[in-house]
C-alpha cells in the first residue's frame, strides 16, 4: 500500500511540475503569439492544399466531359463515309491520375508537372513534355504546404521554447531555487516533457486540421486506393519523429554551460545548415554528378523524326513501323495516295526517333532521384519531405510511373485503332463506347518502402545528437558532478542551495 502511494505521489509531482511548466511558458507572450500564427498559417496550407485537390478532380472531370463533348462534335460535323482516322486526329482522350488527398501536406513535383493530360493518338513524347502548369522560375520559390510548416518552421518554434531551458534559470538566479523542489534531471526532463506536450499539441492540432479540411484517410484507404498501405500513419510518424529530433539537438545544446544567446546562436544556425544549406547543397552536388538533359531536345527529335518521313517513301516509313508491330506486316499502304493508316506510322516514327533520347532522360532522372534519397539521409529534414513527397505520390517516381501509365495507355489505343485504320473504316463503323479508358499508375513503392529508412535515419541522428552531447558533457573540463548539479559535501550529498 505504502508501495501504492509512494507511485501515485511520484505521478503526482510529476504531473505538478509539468502543469507548472506549462503554464510558465504559455504565459510568455511571444510564445501565445507563435503558436496562433503558426496554427493559422497551418490551417491556411491546408485550405490550400485542399483547393489544389478540388482543382485536379475538377480537371479530370472536366476533362472526361470535354472528351465526351467533343466526340459527339466531330461525329456530327463529318459525314458517315468519313474515314474514322480523321476524327482521331482531333479527338483528345482524358488520362488522368487520381491525386492523393496526402498532396495537400507535401505538393511535392506537381506544382510544375500535370497529371491530367489528353492524349491522342499522334506522337505521344512530344504530348508528355509540352505540358507544365507553372512557370518553373516562380515554382522555385515554392508554396507553403503543411510539410513546410512542419519540416521548417515548426523547429524554429522548438528552438524558441527550449534555447534557454537551463541558461535562463541560470541567468534568472532561479536554478539553485528550483533545485530545491526536483532533483536536476527531474527538473529538466519535466521542463522538456512540458515543452513536448505543447509543441506536441500544436503539431496535433495541425495535422487534425488538415485531415480535417482536405478529409484525408487517417486509417484505411481512400475509394481510389492511392492513399492506403498506411501513408498516413507513416506520415504522422515522419513528423512525429522529425519533431522529436530537433528536441534531441536543442537538449543536447542547451544544457550545456553556455548563455542563451550562444544557445539560440547554435540552433539556428543548424537550423540554416539542415533546412536550406545543406539541401542546397546536396542539389548543386547532385546537378553536377547527373545534368539531365532538356525535355524540350524530346520534342525536337520528335518532330524531326515526324516530318522527314514525309520526304520519305511509304513503304519505308511502314517498314519502321514494322519493327515495333511485326503482326500488321502483312499490311501494306498504297504508294501514291495519302491513307491514314501511314500517317499515324509516320508519327510513330517521330516517337523511334525520340525513343533513345528519352530513355536516357528518364535514366539520369531516376538516378538524380535514386542518389537524393540516398544521401538525404545524412540531412533529416530532407530526408522527411522526401519520403513525405513519395507517401503523397508527388515525387519524381509517381511522375513517371504516371507517365508510364501514358505509355501503356497509348499503346492501347493504338492496338483497338489500327484494326481501323488500316481498313479505312468509316466514322459509324466504330464502337465508340468500347474505346480502352485510362488504367491509373499505382503509388510508386510500398508506405513501408518511403516512410521506414528516413524515421530509421531520424532515430539514428537523435540517439547520436543525445550520445555526443553526453559524452562531451562527461569529457569536457569542469563538467563534474558538483559543476552541473550544485556543490556536494564530503559525503557526496549535493548541498541544497548551494552557488555555483
């Protein structure tokens, strides 16, 4: 029984402290002031995300009934002997992706890259990269998202609540007071459990809204299936886990003997080095080990390879065709009169000619990509909005997974429309409403696959941010029992109230 209440005596103290603590940093004014801004900037990222989410269905909507639209037009425009490949040259079929209700905390690459194209049935390389939907020198500034918030400024905050933790007792004169109603590492592990509770919360309090606002799957999947496998609970551990890591380097900086304004000196400036320097860094490296070429040398190569086939004879053109489609070989087109069956050839010969061209831009892309995951790891911030990027599905891989999904989709169409093409089957001989529908690319990578090396890494870099502060600690000169906790006597009992 005495056991019992020694226990709930313990809980108790540790409960007051922590409450007291709380109070006294809430009742800092600029503190009240951070936290409200930076709930309100929360909640307007992501009203913002959620607007670019109602954009992009809205677009796919739209898109469906454009193509809808537009296929009655034509149909009504041209007389029933009309050759159907006319109309395909015109008709623009939707190929859209579904977007993550997680892309309104990590917008990832689709601030400048769609995912909502119309494709037709002519070259298809050049439609892939002629579309980008935001100048790229204004996307470089970026846009606050919830990631931003929460990768780059919800650490400033730490910071400001927990810089001068011990150095401000100190310089207060209350150390040795408050020494004598919890022992040291009581003391400061109920100021930082106060301090993690409030950040805690303020995080909480962020995430919820966003679930809220943009009406996220928190557990299960969405009805597209793009948002299950866990992306959320990965996500909210990723923040989780990154917030914890900056608690770990302001404890490890701020209970050394140092004023607070060597401690706030410190923590911003690593702040700098891992949120923008090092990142910044870690691009320039990565531009110049992998320049990528122009997307715009695609297009080029394309259409050169297009055009030329006009001065061209037929058969040669068919003959190329041939290669990549040896079961229409049998096929042949007259030599002195436009058929549509070789226009559609030609334009896939503009697609051969771009063909090793873009698989070397993908290649230098994927390993840009492969190569930034890589070393990201060493930076926690980055390595967070990487794997937050990827979880969304708006990082590189999802975009040319996407892409690929094009592709395939392409080479669908082509394989219901030759059969008519090269019939020259009139308009009302089609079965308009058997035309293949776009198939939707998977997430790129498993939830497990993007979310566990970047917490494995911020889990890492805490237990080694705590390990070396502690060793210096122990190894630095005048760090002994007495200069960090107070004075003992003979007995090695500290001495209450004792000056430094």
């Amino acid at each position: 029984m005495r056991a019992g209440q020694v226990k709930s005596s313990g809980a108790t103290a540790w409960a007051r402290l922590i409450r007291l603590e709380l109070a006294r940093v809430m009742r800092s004014g600029g503190v009240t002031v951070a936290a409200v801004l930076l709930l309100g900037l929360g909640i307007h990222a992501a009203w913002q995300g959620n607007r670019r989410i109602q954009a992009a269905e809205d677009a796919a909507a739209v898109a469906e009934t454009a193509y809808r639209d537009q296929l009655a037009h034509l149909i009504s425009r041209y007389p029933p002997t009309t050759e159907a490949g006319e109309l395909l040259y015109y008709l623009a079929l939707p190929a859209s992706q579904p977007v993550s209700r997680l892309s309104a905390l990590a917008s990832g690459r689709t601030e400048v890259e769609s995912a909502n194209l119309r494709i037709r049935l002519l070259a298809l390389e050049g439609q892939l990269y002629e579309q980008e939907t935001l100048n790229p020198r204004l996307a470089a500034a970026g846009k606050l998202d919830l990631a931003f918030l929460l990768i780059a400024l919800i650490p400033l905050f730490v910071i400001a609540v927990t810089y001068d933790i011990v150095s401000g007792e100190r310089e207060r004169g209350t150390w040795d007071m408050a020494r004598l109603f919890a022992r040291p590492r009581r003391l400061l592990a109920g100021k930082i459990g106060a301090r993690v509770i409030l950040v805690g919360g303020l995080v909480t309090a962020l995430a919820l809204a966003g679930a809220f606002l943009v009406e996220a799957p928190l557990i299960g999947a969405s009805p597209t299936g793009i948002d299950g496998g866990g992306r959320a609970g990965w996500a909210a551990a990723l923040v989780a886990l990154h917030t914890l890591f900056w608690f770990a380097l302001c404890l490890g900086v701020a209970t050394r003997r140092r004023s607070s304004t060597a401690n706030a000196m410190i923590l911003v400036g690593a702040w700098v080095a891992l949120t923008f320097l090092a990142p910044a860094v870690l691009s320039l490296a990565n531009a110049v080990l992998h320049p990528v070429p122009e997307a715009l040398e695609l297009t080029v190569r394309q259409r050169q390879g297009y055009h030329e086939a006009w001065d061209l004879p037929p058969s040669v053109t068919m003959e190329d065709f041939y290669k990549d489609y040896p079961e229409w070989s049998d096929q042949t087109v007259p030599e002195d009169e436009f058929t549509w069956a070789w226009y559609y050839a030609m334009n896939h010969r503009g697609d051969q000619a771009a063909r090793d061209a873009s698989l070397a831009y993908r290649d230098v892309l994927t390993q840009r990509d492969e190569w930034a995951r890589r070393w990201s790891l060493l930076v926690p911030p980055l390595a967070t909005r990487l794997a937050l990027d990827r979880l969304a599905a708006t990082d590189l891989a999802s975009q040319l997974a996407y892409q690929d999904a094009v592709r395939r989709y392409h080479e669908r169409l082509k394989a219901h429309f030759l059969p008519i093409l090269f019939a020259a089957a009139p308009i009302p001989q089609v079965d308009w409403e058997r035309v293949p529908s776009f198939e939707p690319a998977a997430p790129a990578g498993q939830a497990s696959q993007a979310g566990f090396p970047a917490a494995t890494a911020l889990v890492l870099a805490s237990i080694c941010v705590l390990l070396v502060a502690r060793i210096r600690a122990t190894r630095a000169p005048g760090r002994t029992e007495a200069a960090r906790f107070g004075p003992t006597d003979r007995a090695g009992r500290r001495i209450p109230g004792g000056r430094r």
